[in-house]
C-alpha cells in the first residue's frame, strides 16, 4: 500500500511532466485565460530534481539503472491507457503546450487537482472505473455479468463484437509494453553483478508477460542487501474508483541509503529496552515490541504511472498480496530524498514564517528524517490489545483508532530519539529534533482535520499550547519552551498509551472533543501559510540527464 496521505488524496494534486522533461512552460507566457489558470496550478507544485548520490554508485550500477528507467517509462504509457486511452489522439487535440503539459502531468485531460474536472475542450466528465471499464458499462451489467475473473486485478474489461462484456489479461493487452519492458529488466539482470537482485528482475520480467505476481513478490522479499530497488508493474487499485478492483501501472527506481538502513537496525533493536521505559503504568507496557520486518531508507530516481500522480509519496509498504505477507512479511521504503524535497520546498518556507526567527536554525532536515524514521519505528512500541478484556485496541477506538494510533507514532517517535541521545546512541541536539517536530505540526495541520495525520497533529497542537511547551509571540510567530515541551511530550504518551490500552473510546471521543479543532490564532497563522504561496506538493524533474547530468547523451 503507498502511504498517500488522505489530505492529498482530497485536494488531488498532481505532480510532473511526461518521462524526463521538467516543467517546460514555466517560463512560458500565457496567452489565453485558460493557459493562465493552468500555468498557476503548475507553479502551484515545486519542482524537484530527483537525484541521489551518484559517487556512491558502482560503475555496474550506473549502467544497471537507465535500463530501470527505461522499463519504468513503458508503466508511464501503460498508465495513460488505464487511466484515459490513446495519448497521441488527445495530444493532437490540444494546441496549447501549457496545456498539453498538464494533461501529461494528469495522464489525462482530468484534473486530479480538482476534482478531475476536465480543462481541455470537448471532454466530459472522467469515468469512475477510469479506462478499465467500458465507459457505457453500468455497475449493475457488471454485477450481473457471468464473467469469471472480472474483479480480477490484473484484467481490463472490455465488450466483444457483439457487446458482450469480456476481460483481457494485462499481459495481453498491453503485450507491446510490457514486453519492452521484460526486455529492459532482462537486460538490467544480465549486466548487474547482483545475482540476488537479477533472480528478482527475471521473475519480475515474467510476471509482466503472465500477470502471475506472487514469486516475484517473495524473491523481493527476500532481497536484503541490494543496493538497488525496483518496484514495478501494476500494483495499487486507486485509479480504479468503481470498484476498486483492477491495479494500475506503476513504478519506483531507487537506491537504498546503506547508512542509514544499517542505523536502522541498530535503532530497532533498543525497541526493548525502550518499551519498558515508557512514561505509563506498568500494565500498559507488558506486550513485546512489534520489530517491523524490514524498515530501509531510499532515493528514489524515478516515479513512473500512478506513482507519479497526486502527492508525491514518501514511503511504500508493499507487498499488497497477503499471502505473501503471511509468508515474508512486509517491506517499509522510507523515500529519503523526497522527504527532503518536501523539508526543503514545503517545511522550510513555513518554519521561516511560523517559528521564533532565533529558533529557525533548530529546523534540520537530519531532525526531520529522524522524526520520521523513528515515527515508524515508534507503531512497534506502546500496545495493541486492550488491558481489560476490550479485545484489540484498533476495534475498542473504532473511528478514532487510525488518529490515535498516528498520534502516538508521532509522539513515541519522538520520545525515542530523546532516550536515545541520552543514551549516546543518537547523535545531535534535541532542540532540533523538538524545532523541527514543531515546525511539522503546522505542514500536517494545514491540511485538515478530516484525516489521521492531521488530526492527530491538531490534538497535539492544542494539548501542547495548554502545557506551555510553546509561546505565541505578539507578531504571530511561535517559540518552543523546550523543558515543557519535554514534558507534554512524556505526558501525551502516557495518556495515550493509557487510552489505547483501556480501550477508552469515551476518552478518545473527549480527547477529540476538546483538542481537535483549530482555534484563532492557529487558522491566523494558517493563513499566513496559504497567503505565502508555500507550495502544496512538488513535482519532479528526472530520468537519466537529470541523475547523471555529465554522461554524454546517447
Ligand atoms: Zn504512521
């Protein structure tokens, strides 16, 4: 599953240009009203050049990758289909090159960042079951239909000559890509000196040609010391919003940060010691940490098909097959560079508006990253089953679980790193970590209270005011009190920790009650944010040129 967050999955943006162009019409002058409105919705969304460190790259390597992205730009073709049909046919249609860009960046005429409204001429409103489906086809003929296999993943519907409702296998349907695409991946195998990941590239290869998914998934899950990653083929169902049933083309090429998975593990392995620290009863504390399988942080070189639609992602918890979750478990990918353009375009602009000037230079993308990382770590610590008799605490919270529950990967997140530095096994300032945890709640809030992340940051928000951890200053910009935010940290946990193991749904109900909502001067400083013009998302610039801008061009 991609970890999109909800806030971006409602407003629907969208980022980046066809295969490895960047934003060409930004320097473009519009002419018509419409090319205007459209250059603002591009502008609206950061570039970012997606690049990683390439003197860390083997020359094996450097040759492996552009067969990567070449694979990965046949799931950009394959993703038009699904989610329009022909491209070349829409393109000729459109004269504008503003707005032949954002139809790129759409994979389509639908705006994903409003609505999907369309914006070129002639179009009618998007499908729900996107190009997956007949368009004339109503739920209720597929309902009916006695069509073995149409909830399948992996199949287009389609009508033959006289009508009738048929499914296509993926591998059939788009035979031409997808064998392209095996093709690169082969190529990648065979010149790659890893035999661990070419095992993974050949069975990822196959699956392409015969829709069969699941060995290829296990060989991935097997793969633990590769240096790169691919993810590819069709995987997540969002696009399909009919039903939800038919998984759409996508991929990542990446290279895992070998520092900082190998931290990481270091870090997980006080997850022990830690729980039984915990700032609450002793009762709350009993169960035994929950070590996630596999926990790395990547740059990620290239997004192709709906990965490269809506906010850009920055982590990846994957496989979906649950057989083979059962078997292997399941891989986190933390996308490191991402995150930081998202530091660098998005947290950086609103700490230098929101956050005391003489604490502005606690905000670290270091800190960041390590909030982050250890937010994930933090879901394996507090409890899961409820002390009395209420069953999992996921079913006792019931709606309010999922705020919770991000609420106190947040907050034991940063409870952590703070036991960690003192243990000397962290390195750095706790005032960076405690500024720039600050600094975050404002990008998570921003975009509303109708998801877990944001909820949960807007509880904190309002919990941590009362305790004073920080102050509004008279111009509307806020300092950290770090000794009271020290403590409302450990006094969150324990509440927390406390709620979710009674299973205390009143109390949660309270807690929501009484913090989750955004008083004056936090929609003040809100709308400060907005009026600022800080982007919403970014879009990325990549491929080849942009990850090694001095090889000669082939
Ligand atoms: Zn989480």
């Amino acid at each position: 599953m991609i970890m999109r967050p909800a806030f971006f999955v409602i407003l629907l943006f969208v980022g980046l240009a066809w295969s490895c162009q960047s934003a060409k019409s930004t320097g473009m002058k519009p002419t018509t009203s419409k090319e205007r409105e459209i250059l603002k919705k591009i502008k609206a969304l950061a570039e970012f050049p997606l690049t990683t460190d390439v003197s860390k790259l083997s020359d094996n390597e450097k040759s492996v990758i552009p067969y990567l992205i070449k694979a990965s730009q046949l799931m950009d073709s394959i993703f038009w289909i699904e989610s329009y049909g022909d491209r070349q046919e829409l393109m000729s249609h459109i004269a504008s090159p503003v707005i032949r860009e954002y139809a790129d960046m759409n994979y389509g005429p639908w705006d994903r960042m409003d609505g999907d409204k369309p914006f070129v001429e002639g179009v009618g409103p998007k499908p729900k079951g996107a190009n997956f489906y007949p368009h004339d086809m109503t739920k209720e003929e597929f309902e009916k239909a006695d069509l073995p296999g149409k909830d399948g993943l992996y199949t287009l519907v389609r009508r033959d000559d006289k009508g009738k409702l048929i499914t296509v296998p993926y591998h059939v349907a788009f035979k031409k890509y997808v064998e392209k695409a095996a093709d690169y991946l082969r190529k990648a195998a065979e010149i790659t000196g890893d035999t661990v990941f070419a095992g993974y590239l050949r069975a990822r290869a196959d699956a392409l040609l015969t829709d069969n998914y699941r060995p290829s998934d296990m060989l991935w899950m097997d793969m633990k010391n590769n240096h790169l990653d691919i993810v590819i083929g069709p995987v997540e169902t969002y696009e399909d919003r009919l039903f939800g049933y038919k998984a759409a083309h996508e991929a990542y090429v990446l290279v895992k940060d070998m520092d900082w998975s190998e931290r990481l593990k270091k870090y997980i392995a006080y997850l022990p010691e830690l729980q039984r620290s915990l700032p609450v009863d002793e009762a709350y504390k009993r169960e035994k940490p929950g070590m996630r399988s596999d926990l790395n942080a990547y740059d990620a070189v290239y997004y192709a098909g709906e990965a490269n639609t809506g906010g850009k992602t920055i982590a990846i918890n994957l496989p979906n097959d649950e057989t083979v979750q059962l078997k292997k478990g399941s891989r986190r990918l933390q996308l490191k560079n991402v995150m930081k353009a998202k530091f660098d375009k998005i947290l950086v602009p609103i700490a230098g508006l929101i956050i005391d000037p003489s604490q502005r230079k606690h905000v670290k993308f270091d800190a960041f990253f390590a909030n982050t990382m250890f937010h994930e770590v933090a879901h394996g610590l507090g409890i899961k089953n409820t002390i009395n008799g209420k069953g999992p605490v996921r079913t006792a919270l019931k709606e309010h679980y999922s705020a919770i529950e991000e609420g106190k990967a947040d907050i034991l997140g940063l409870y952590m790193v703070s036991e960690l530095l003192k243990k000397g096994v962290l390195k750095g300032d706790m005032k960076d970590y405690m500024t720039t945890f600050m600094a975050s709640i404002f990008r998570s809030i921003r975009f509303g209270a109708h998801e877990a992340h944001g909820m949960a940051n807007l509880i904190r928000f309002n919990y941590f005011k009362e305790q004073h951890a920080f102050e509004r200053n008279p111009d509307g910009t806020y300092r950290v009190n770090y000794e009271n935010f020290d403590k409302a940290m450990r006094n969150l946990s324990g509440l927390i920790l406390k709620l979710q193991g009674d299973g205390d749904y009143a109390g949660v109900q309270k807690l929501v009650d009484r913090y989750g909502h955004i008083g004056k001067d936090l929609q003040d400083a809100l709308n400060r944010i907005q009026a600022e013009g800080i982007p919403v998302d970014i879009r990325f610039k990549q491929g080849e040129a942009v990850l090694f801008p001095d090889a000669k061009s082939k």
